[in-house]
C-alpha cells in the first residue's frame, strides 16, 4: 500500500498495515516511540481515538 492510498483504505487493508508498522516500532522500542512522538501533535483527537482503540486491543477487550 501507498501512502497516499491510506486516506481512501478500508479497515481490511489498513489494518494489517498498521499491524506490520506498529510490530516493527515495538522492535525499535524508545527510538520508534521517539520518532512517532515526533510526528503527533499534542490537539490530534485522531490520533487519540484510535490510540483508545489500540489500547483497548491490546488489552483484550476488543475482538469480533
């Protein structure tokens, strides 16, 4: 997938994108989080959201 594809992605197609970059900033550990927080404005509810909804997988409570 493109970048610029993301903007049109259904929840399908991105996820699994989003898995794979997500997988690969936990192998960088604090310089992934570091380069992620660099990019995330303080007033981006977006980015909250799905951040709630991150969490909420991680810890078990979300699934089909």
């Amino acid at each position: 997938m493109n970048i610029d594809d993301i903007q049109r992605a259904e929840p399908d197609a991105l996820a699994p994108v989003l898995l794979a970059a997500l997988q690969r900033l936990g192998q960088l550990g604090r310089d992934g989080a570091v380069a992620l927080g660099r990019l995330v404005k303080d007033d981006d509810a977006d980015f909250d959201e799905a951040a709630g909804w991150i969490e909420s997988i991680a810890d078990g409570e979300l699934s089909d």
